[in-house]
C-alpha cells in the first residue's frame, strides 16, 4: 500500500467518525433542547399592543466554521440558549428598522414608565449581559450603524476572565467602546464577582448564609464602575434571572437604584414596577414569538 492510499483511507476514517459524531450529538441536541424552556414570549405578551420589550443578548458570535460546526454538534444548551450568530443579529437589528420599532435606551425607558401615563405603541430596549468580547467586536458595529441605544451589564470584577468559552471584555476594551458608542451606551452592574453557581445549581448570592457577602459585593460592583465608568448605576441585572425575596428587599431599598433587571416573562408598561423589570432572552427559539409581537 502507498503513502498517498494510506493517507487516503485515514481521511476516509476520519470523516466517517466525525460524519456519525455529527449525527448522534445532534439527535443528543434535539432530545435535550426538546425538554427545555424554548423562551418563547407567552401568548398573551405576543398580543400587548402597547409597551416596551426589554431584548436580553449574551454573546453575538462571528459566522466562522468552528462555530457552524458548534451550533450543528454542540451539546451544550447555554450555547444554544444565549448565543446568536452575527447574520442572525443582523437581521433582527435590520427587522426592527423595518418595522419603524423604536429602540429606546434604558433612561428614556425609565422616564416613559416614571410619567405613568399610558404608553402608546410598541418599543424595544436592547441590553446586553457579562460584556464578552464579541458583544464589543461583532454587536457594537451593527448597533453603531443604526444607531440603537443599548444598556451592558458588567461583573465588575470578572473582566478579562476567560470561563467555558466566554472572554470577558477587558476594562481597556470597554473603555474603548464607551468612547465610540458615547451616549447610545448606557452601564449596569451585574454583581462584582458573584456571578456563578454552587454545587446544586444556585446561584451562589441567593444562599441565605451569602446574604452579608453579597450585599458588600453589590457596594464594591457600585464602587468600581463608578472608578472606572465615572458614575454609580441606577441598574442592577441579576445574574440567573432573579434573587430571594431577601435579596429583592435589599436591593429595592437601594438609593438611586431605579431598575433591577429579571428573566421574568412580560412587557413594561406604565403600569410596570421596574424594580421587577421583565426581560426576553433572544436566541433562535424566541425570536419568532417576538417577530409576532412585532408584526401585529
């Protein structure tokens, strides 16, 4: 047998298995994803004519094959549930311009609920969680380019980490892109560094014995981004969706704090408490709901 067969038949292997790998991880997805929460806007929120829809966005990746390859064959569901590719995001920018949907930053969407007079018509607020690299590289040039206020919320004191996939935005880097935004951005805390889980899958600032330590942690996230940014936030974002009834009296207390931002399902109103603010995480499951509320 040659070198050039032998190379040949390896080739041949090769793809075999990864052509078989593909396919059992991917009926693996399909069982898995099947059995979780598709993030879908209700019915009855698909119908609220008048209000504005906060938009949650994690990471915006770049086409390349590496993450064509991930979204067919990955198993994990985080990937799937808060990544969106950048043609993806694209469109869905190029869809509310489309649709003459105004996108309001978070103060504007502050002061329309502050007036509680009825709003009329339907809004969108676009924030973006942890600040990873690719909201600043792929994201931003896209909402520079229709010029759409947007909200980041920062673990104040994780930047720069590098965690299962994720590279944190470096200060550096979002000083940069404060900078090129100007007043389109618009800064909320995201805890200082608790923004993981325990053992048991809670969130570690909602244990009962974590109470003191997270309340300083709020302090510290406070303190930095006020070094760094040049002001104390009137947003805080909770990781993982919500806190304890403990923790949601501690925050509302909070002076100068205006809106905590959940995973909550629903619209704000000018009936809403923006201390409960909803949220609607964007992916590829969600977006034909929201498309839905859009159109009608």
């Amino acid at each position: 047998m040659t070198k050039t067969q032998r190379k040949w038949i390896l080739v041949t292997v090769i793809t075999v298995f990864l052509a078989f790998l593909a396919v059992s991880v991917h009926h693996n997805i399909k069982y898995q994803l099947g059995n979780k929460p598709d993030f879908e806007i209700s019915h009855h929120d698909q119908y609220v004519k008048n209000g504005i829809m906060v938009f949650c966005y994690h990471r915006i990746l770049a086409p390349n094959d590496m993450v064509k390859f991930d979204e067919r064959v990955s198993p994990n569901s985080q990937f799937h549930d808060f990544n969106v590719n950048l043609p993806a995001f694209k469109s869905q920018m190029n869809y509310l311009q489309t649709h003459h949907i105004k996108v309001i930053s978070m103060p504007q969407m502050i002061k329309m609920v502050e007036k509680r007079k009825p709003i009329h018509g339907r809004y969108v607020t676009i924030t973006f969680d942890d600040i990873d690299r690719t909201m600043i590289d792929n994201a931003l040039p896209v909402l520079l380019k229709h010029h759409y206020p947007f909200t980041d919320s920062i673990i104040t004191g994780n930047t720069g980490w590098y965690k299962q996939g994720t590279k944190l935005a470096t200060w550096p880097a979002i000083l940069k892109m404060k900078k090129r935004a100007g007043k389109l951005a618009t800064f909320a805390v995201h805890t200082n560094r608790m923004h993981y889980l325990v053992d048991n899958g809670t969130p570690v600032f909602n244990l009962p014995g974590n109470y003191m330590r997270f309340k300083r942690d709020y302090a510290t996230s406070q303190d930095v981004l006020k070094e760094k940014i040049g002001y104390k936030s009137p947003i805080f974002t909770y990781p993982y969706g919500s806190g304890t009834p403990m923790v949601e009296k501690f925050l509302a207390s909070r002076p100068g704090l205006k809106v905590i931002l959940t995973l909550n399902d629903g619209i704000v109103t000018d009936h809403s408490d923006l201390k409960e603010t909803p949220r609607v995480i964007i992916n590829h499951n969600s977006w034909p709901s929201v498309t839905k509320w859009i159109r009608q």
